[in-house]
C-alpha cells in the first residue's frame, strides 16, 4: 500500500553521506538573499510560456504555518532523531549546529515559509514522464544535472537549484507545479547526512516527501487525485511553479533585500517589461514593475550597497551616448554609456532576459557608467553556455570536451568575450579620450609640454559630456617623516650608447657610484645584492602624473623635491576606486632628455635638485588611462669597512 511520507533511500553498502555539501555552502553567506533571487528569477524568466501575454511575475509571499498540524513536518521529527543516533559520538560541528538549529525551528509554534510563485510560465514539465533532460527531473529528481540549456527548456536548474537550501534551517525545499503538459505535482526535497531509518537502516543523505509504494518499489510525486493535506495549502489554476522553502532563516529585513536584489540584478527585465516582482507578508504588498522601478531604485540609492546600481541604471535610462553592436552579427548587442564626476566606472552585462550577469570597471581617466545588454539570439545561445553554477561571468573555459564541435565553440565564445570586452573599451576610449594627432618622441616631448612651476597644482575639466573630464589630482604639500630602513644591497653601473639609451646594468665594486644622468655617457646605479644599502622615503613638496598620449602609454611625471637626492628610484602603480593598487610595468623612463635604467621594474638612479621641478616620461605597458600612485625611494650606501652613512 503507498503512503505519503518521507524517504530516505537505503544506504546499502554504500560511503556513508555528511552534512557538508559544497553546492549548498556556495550560497550560504551576505549574498544569500541575492543569489536566491537570482536563481529563482533567471530560471523563471527562462521558463516564459510562448504566447503568454504580458511579463513573467514572481511573488515571494512569507507565511507562517504551525507546523504540528502537518505529516510533513511531524515526520521530520524522526529523521532528525535518526541522524543524532546514526551520527552519535562521531558527529561534525557541522552536522551538530544544524541539528540544533532543526530542532529549534520545528520546536516553535509556527515556522516561516518562503513561497517564490511564477506565472507566465511553462510549469514544470516531466512530472509523470520522469525524462531525464526535464525540468521536473533536473529540479526535483536529480542532483548534479541540469535540464538543456534551452529558454524553452522551462529552466536548466543546475547546481544554483541549491540556493533556496542555503535559506532554510531545515535543508528542506518543496516543489508544487501546475505544468504546460497538463500535470500538477508536488514535492519535497531534504538534504541532510546519512541517517537511521524507522528499520534502524542506515539511509542516504537526500531524502524525499512523496508518495512511496516500497512493496511494488514505485515512489512518485503527490499527484493531483492523491491525498495530502500541506499539498492542498499550494493548490494552483494558473500555470506555474512554486518554490516553498521550509524554515526560512532570512527573515530580518528581507521585504528590503529581495527589493534591492531584483532592482540590482534585474532592472533590465523589469524596465523592458519582461517581469514583475511582487513581495507580500501578512501586512505589506509591494510591487515592483517598469512604472515605479525607477522610484524603487532611487528609494535605496543612498545605501553604498545600491550606489552603483543606481550609477547603471542612470546610464540605461539616460544614457549620453547609446548604440547597437555587432558582435556575431548586425544589432546582436547594446550599449549604454554615461559620463558623471560621481560615477565608479562601471561596466554591467546583461543577459538577453534582462539579468545582470557580471561588472567589470576599465581604468580610463574619465568616470562613467556603462550597460551591455545581449540582444541575439545566437549570441545569447553561446555566452550562457560559458555561465557557471551562479551566472556571474562569462568564461570561454567552461565550455569543455575535446571533440570538433566543443573545441570551436570553445574558441567562438573566447573571441566574442574578447571582442565584447575589447569593444566597449573601444566605445569608451571614443567617447573621452582624445588622442594626440601626431606621435611626439618622449626625448622630444619637454618643448612641446613645457615645465612650469605654477603649473604643478593646475587642474583641468572638460565640458562636454562626451569628451575628456579629467580631474586631476590636488597638490600634496607635505613634509612626512624621513622613513628609513636598511637592506642588503649591490652597485651597478650601465653602459650607454650615443643615443643616450642606457644599456646594461653591469656590475662595480669598491668606489661609491656617481648617480648623475649623463647623455651619451654612463649612468651608475645600485640594485639589491651584496652589501647594505639605507633607503629613505623622499621628501616631495609636490607632485603630480598625467597622460600625455594614453593609447601609446605614455605619461608625464612632475615632483618638486624639498632636499636634494643623488640615489632616487621610481615605480608606478594604477590605483583603482577600491583603493587597491597594480604595479605597472615601464618600458622606458626619460629624464633630462635620456633614458634611465630600469631594473626590477624601478627607474633609476635618477639625481633631483631641491626645489627645482624634475619632470619624467613613462612608457607603461598598460595602454589605457589610469590614476598613477607613484613610489620613490632615496638609496644611500653604508661603505664596507666604515661607520657611516655615504
């Protein structure tokens, strides 16, 4: 005779199953909230029903049931009982805080349940025809597959279907579906540790609510003409899914971070009219659609975790330069660009269905907000093949297989990525950067930017929204504290040639070098090796780096040093908005009309007069613009043999 109920296969032999799983794990953490609103939203968003009129709608409804009136949950007492006796002595810290946990929640008056609802959609098809490729399997019948990644697949549900466990206390997830062939089925999914059965059988970790014929060995969904009384509470008429997640742990504030997840990762969808989301509890019911998505975005920009929200949806709605791309082919793309002294410079892409997928930010002088949205179906085909698990980039390795056909996709989605990424660069370099007309050799290039003592506070600012506003550092006038440190230490010296290029570096013992730059001559310098060597943290009245040409790299330096300095090193780094800082590296330093050793990726040793403004040209390799962090250091040698400071 089938009961309902839940079951836990029998172990049978098989490795023993803890509570830790990495698919879970991966969805636990700040971001629960938000990766659970991706996931549901970008499956359901997949599942749209051809024909349906009008937009997806997903509602997240909280509701609190007594969980003692329910076989469901009165069932699950056991299990819980099963897996301390299993476990006893031997059990994890793990395993141990969530059973605490478990029992607590299904110990209260009334537990919360998170209902995510669509419409609009196909449902979940395969319920009774149990086809491995279907969504009904891949959900609700499976664990590490995914249905084809097709949008009228009704979902692929991969391994971001773990989300809504992240969200329970209970590990307990059930699934209720009215589908497009006709079906309705519900479900539900527990994913615990090995346990013991009601047999004192040990069982597998992922247990099952559903109807359980063991004599005929026949376990099914509950289907529509079955019994079951927490079934009945989710009956549907419109065609769709309901994800009900059991014991939901996210309770403080969610009504606020569901708004802010579906306006930051969908403002895309909702804006165009492809989905609707609803948030309800007993008191509230909010709505968030392409008439107040605006309203709602602008609501929570104050909150650092929404500016840059905010900065791209500007961009979209409001852009100052927009355009369609070809990527594969003609208007298979769009891109949304705009210009503000405030913005971040931001980068969003977007899936075809409105869903942000990742940011990235290009380090060019002006500030910008921009959006790439994917609009070709060819295009949409190929980059959701590179999405992982929780669809935040694009990765032409993930893409895999040796074969003929796997190895040309692999290689088309590495060029398109490239050519996404190469051709936003491109649009944003157009629209603010403005290149020299001609090439100026960097030994040349003094006569043509003169050094000018005033000119080493003066900041600039374009006009037009779509040309350069560049803002320039503010003058640092500071005396720090003379930092020293004392390391080991070599003397170089580098051959020059007439040209003035320095060729080496080469070694030289016993005299203290002469660091001056002499053209056509000798430059002599230190680097790290034998010996000791004081190095000293300069003293700068000034200081201040620009581009000149940034498309070649090439970048004028100005300081104004408060003391002379005969042993003067440089290097160069990129700072970002996070304030986190790359190394650059230089393919040639010019000082004084000749070219100074770079060793180590340092330049130098340069020798600079107090008070007098020394100006260098750099060649980086990066060919972009960038805010410049610059890092000197005076390098003074202890002689062999003495006691003092040289």
């Amino acid at each position: 005779m089938a009961t309902i109920g839940w079951r836990f296969p029998p172990l049978s032999g098989g490795q023993r199953q803890g509570y830790t799983n990495n698919d879970i794990e991966a969805f636990r953490g700040t971001n629960q909230i938000n990766d659970l609103v991706r996931e549901i939203c970008q499956n359901s968003l997949d599942a749209k029903r051809d024909g349906a009129t009008g937009p997806v709608r997903v509602v997240f409804e909280l509701k609190h049931i007594p969980a003692k009136k329910f076989k469901a949950f009165q069932d699950f007492d056991k299990c819980i009982e099963g897996c301390k006796e299993y476990w006893g002595d031997n059990m994890d810290e793990r395993l141990s805080n969530f059973l605490i946990e478990a029992e607590s929640m299904l110990s209260k008056e009334t537990i919360p349940l998170l209902i995510a609802s669509d419409y609009n959609t196909t449902g979940l098809i395969g319920s009774k025809s149990k086809d491995y490729n279907s969504p009904w399997e891949a959900l609700a019948g499976a664990d590490g597959v995914c249905a084809k990644n097709d949008p009228t697949s009704g979902g692929s549900f991969g391994i971001g279907k773990n989300a809504p466990f992240a969200s329970s206390s209970l590990s307990m997830v059930f699934y209720n579906t009215y589908a497009l062939d006709g079906e309705k089925a519900f479900i539900g999914v527990a994913k615990i540790a090995t346990l013991f059965d009601e047999d004192k059988r040990p069982t597998q970790r992922v247990g099952q609510y559903q109807k359980n014929d063991d004599v005929n060995e026949k376990w099914t969904p509950i289907f529509q003409e079955d019994s079951d009384v927490f079934r009945d509470v989710f009956i549907r008429d419109e065609l769709g899914t309901d994800i009900i997640i059991a014991g939901f742990n996210q309770e403080e504030n969610w009504l606020d971070n569901m708004a802010k997840a579906a306006a930051k990762n969908f403002f895309v969808a909702i804006a165009e009219d492809k989905l609707i989301v609803e948030l309800k509890d007993a008191n509230t019911h909010e709505i968030i659609n392409s008439s107040n998505i605006e309203q709602v975005i602008t609501a929570y920009a104050g909150e650092s975790s929404m500016t840059v929200t905010s900065q791209l949806f500007a961009a979209y709605t409001n852009p100052d330069y927009h355009k369609h791309l070809c990527i594969i082919e003609e208007g298979d793309a769009e891109i949304f660009i705009k210009s503000d002294s405030n913005f971040r410079r931001n980068i969003a892409h977007f899936r075809d269905t409105g869903m942000f997928i990742y940011p990235r930010r290009r380090q060019i002088m002006q500030r910008y907000a921009a959006v790439f949205i994917v609009r070709g179906e060819n295009l949409s085909k190929l980059l959701r093949a590179t999405e992982p698990p929780r669809h935040d980039k694009w990765d032409h390795k993930l893409i895999t297989g040796t074969t003929p056909n796997a190895r040309k996709k692999r290689a088309n989605a590495r060029k398109y990525i490239k050519k996404i990424e190469d051709t936003i660069l491109e649009l944003l370099r157009a629209q603010f950067e403005v290149a020299a007309e001609d090439t100026i050799d960097a030994p040349g290039i003094a006569d043509y930017l003169p050094d000018l003592e005033a000119g080493l506070g003066e900041q600039t600012e374009g006009t037009d929204a779509l040309r350069p506003k560049i803002k320039l550092s503010s003058v640092m006038q500071r005396k720090p504290p003379r930092n020293t440190m004392t390391r080991p230490g070599k003397k170089t010296k580098g051959e020059s040639e007439e040209d003035g290029i320095v060729r080496g570096p080469g070694r030289r013992r016993g005299k203290r070098p002469n660091p001056s730059v002499h053209p056509g001559g000798q430059t002599e310098g230190a680097g790290l090796g034998e010996g000791n060597k004081r190095i000293i943290m300069p003293n700068l009245s000034k200081q201040r780096a620009f581009p000149i040409n940034p498309e070649q790299g090439l970048y004028k330096i100005v300081i104004e040093p408060a003391e002379t300095y005969n042993n003067l090193y440089v290097t160069c780094s990129a700072r970002g908005e996070d304030g986190r800082s790359d190394a650059l590296k230089m393919e040639s330093f010019t000082y004084n009309g000749s070219r100074v050793t770079l060793n180590d990726n340092k330049a130098g040793p340069i020798k600079v007069e107090a008070n007098n403004p020394a100006t260098f040209f750099v060649m980086f390799d990066r060919k972009e613009k960038m805010v410049l962090n610059l890092e000197m250091e005076e390098v003074c040698y202890i002689e062999v043999g003495e006691n003092r400071v040289s």
